[in-house]
C-alpha cells in the first residue's frame, strides 16, 4: 500500500506543474494583446484653455470680417473642434511662412487656412488628414497690350524703322523739289522760303497720309494729271505699308506676350507669395519672381504693370477673379504642380490623430463637399 501510493504522488506532480505553466501562459497571452491594444488606441490628451489658433487670410479658406473669420478652412476647424470639445482663440499672421514657423515654434496650437503638405514642411510640423486637393494656376491681365515702346521695338528688330527712314529721306527731298518747282512755275506760291517749304510739306505729306493732295491749280495739262496720279498712286503705296507693318509688328506682340502657360513665363517678372509653395515652384525654375504677403497686393501690381503675371494656388485665384468682375484679371491654362491642404500642428502633438479620424470621417460623410460646395458652387 505505501509503495502503491508513493507512485501515484511521483506522477501527479509533473501533471500540476505543467497545468500550472499552462493556466500561467494563457493568462501572459491574454494580458498582451489588451495592453498593446491599450497602447495604440488613439486618446485625446486633456487639454486645458483654448487652443491658439493660427490662420492666414487667404480668400476662400480663410477670410475676415468685423465678427471675425470665416471660410472653408475655419468652417471646417470650427466643425472639427465641436466634434473634440475644443475652444479657439485665433490669431492672424502675416504670410505662410510666419504661419509654419509658428507651428514649429509651438507659439500656435495649430495651424488653419489653405495650408499645402510638402515634405519639407512635413519634416518641420505634423500635417493631418488632406482635406482638399488642388494645384498651381497662373492670373494674368486680359487688357494688357504692346506699348509704344514694344512697337518701336518691334519695328526695329523687324527692319521696318530702316525703311521708314527712308520714306522721311524720301518726303523731305520730295518737299525740296516741290517748294522750287511751285516758285518757279507758280506765281502765287509764298515767296518767303519757311512759308513755301510748309507749304510744299504739306502737300507731300497729303499724299503720303490720305492718297489725296490739297486742292491746287494744274499747270501743265494733261502731264500735270498724270504727274499727279502717280504721286497718289505713291501716297497710297506708303500708307499702306507703313499700315501693314504696325499692324503685324502689335499682332506678333500680341501673340508673343500672351501667357497661357508655364511655358511663357521664363523671362517674365511673376508674382507668387511669401513662403508658399508658389515661392518654392518659382525658385526652383528659376523664374523671375516678386514676393508679396496676399493676394491681393499681387493683383494690384500685375495690374499696374509691374509684373506679368502671378503663380498661385489655383482655387485662391479662380475665386479672387470671381468676386471681382470688375477688374480686367483671368485665370489661364490648366492646374500643374497638384498638392493637397491640410491643418498643421506641432509635432507629436497629441491632437494630430484624432484630427485625423474626424477629418476621415468628415469625408465619409460628404460634410467637406457640403461646405466646399458652400464656397465655390456645383463645380467640380
């Protein structure tokens, strides 16, 4: 009996070692999935007072007004931020670049207005979800034609002026010859040789201008008549070349000085905006640019003439020549350099996530194409 006993003790123990290891193991396994999951799951930090929030006056996106600001952009943060529970206090800055340098800095908590995702901004803040695609597009100003300067320009470089000279050699010995022919044979000429040389000026240059000359005595017949048709047949001949030749010089400018391209604009002053992809698309072609803080000032000197035209994003300018009518600007060929607008915040800030969720969400449910649609109609 004792031996029969201590055999059974010797086999029930590795049999409660080894339910012991099993039941330890199941409870490991089922301890670290839940605290990895714990880990992942995107929580909101607590955040306490309103956030600053940074946004950059650029019409449609972000707009002001005596109660404040408004826009695409701002409609959408507003939205977001009731979804999350959160305050705003907005402060505006001056230009793009001090709008992402202030991200960086953490001096705002984020960053609100049509702001595009580059990798080198990418580098510097953290972006959320993209919330609108978009692109590059050029304004230019419809009334602007060759000036005086161009034409004569263009006249020179074309030969015409050489020939013109020539026609001035031609008139000015035509009135030589005319003032002592009419002395001569005309007693009723002026005697005096200013008076008579005016006179005789005038005369050529009736010819030369209108194919007709003043009404004047025919002195010899039938030879004077014929004399007189060959010098209309002259006149006429120099209108209408030096027509012809101002004619095709301004076409030639015309077409030469029409933008409709990035192709046209090396060469040409542009305007783009201070730290904005724009700026960054210009630099890197080499393109002769002017800097300017908004919009705004870039329409009022591309209208003054001081630059040929302006790079920037494409909704910003189709919806500046839209609300201005008025004022003789078109948006011309097709969107290059595609980007896409996101919000912008400090990195690693704990709001960037669920930001991100609610954006996803906010498309899911068609409310960005509600509120886009809200600013810039059905189109697409």
């Amino acid at each position: 009996m004792r031996a029969a006993t201590k055999r059974r003790s010797t086999i029930s123990f590795p049999h409660a070692a080894c339910l012991a290891l099993l039941a330890i193991f199941v409870m490991s396994a089922g301890a670290t999935p839940s605290r990895a999951q714990d880990e992942d799951a995107p929580s909101l930090a607590p955040v306490s007072g309103p956030l600053t929030v940074g946004v950059y006056v650029h019409p449609p996106f972000v707009m002001k007004n005596n109660d404040g600001f408004t826009g695409m952009a701002v409609d959408l943060w507003e939205w977001l931020a009731g979804q999350l529970g959160l305050e705003s206090e907005y402060v505006e800055l001056d230009t793009l670049a001090d709008l992402v340098d202030a991200v960086e800095t953490g001096t705002i908590d984020i960053a609100v207005t049509n702001l595009t995702i580059t990798r080198g901004r990418a580098e510097r803040v953290d972006f959320t979800h993209p919330w609108f695609d978009a692109g590059q597009r050029i304004m230019v100003d419809e009334d602007r034609g060759a000036s005086f300067l161009d034409v004569v320009a263009g006249l020179r470089e074309s030969g015409h002026l050489r020939a013109y000279s020539w026609i001035a050699f031609v008139i000015v010995v035509a009135t030589i010859l005319v003032t002592l022919f009419d002395r001569h044979f005309d007693k009723d000429f002026p005697r005096r040789w200013r008076d008579g040389f005016a006179e005789s000026f005038y005369t050529v240059m009736s010819v030369a201008t209108s194919g007709k000359p003043p009404s004047r005595r025919n002195l010899f017949g039938w030879i004077g008549r014929i004399w007189q048709g060959l010098w209309l047949v002259c006149g006429i001949a120099v209108l209408a070349y030096v027509t012809s030749s101002v004619t095709s010089v301004m076409t030639t400018l015309s077409l030469t000085n029409q933008i409709n391209s990035v192709a046209d604009l090396p060469g040409r002053p542009v305007g783009v905006q201070t730290g904005s992809v724009s700026e960054e698309y210009a630099r890197e072609r080499g393109l002769n640019l002017r800097l300017f803080a908004h919009t705004q000032e870039a329409v009022e000197a591309l209208l003054s003439g001081e630059i040929a035209a302006i790079v920037g994003d494409a909704p910003v300018l189709e919806y500046h020549a839209h609300i201005h009518p008025q004022q003789p600007v078109a948006v011309v060929g097709p969107i290059f350099a595609p980007d896409k607008y996101g919000f912008a915040l400090p990195l690693g800030s704990a709001l960037t996530r669920p930001l991100t969720v609610e954006l996803i969400g906010a498309h899911e449910s068609g409310l960005i194409a509600e509120i886009r649609t809200r600013y810039f109609g059905n189109d697409p």
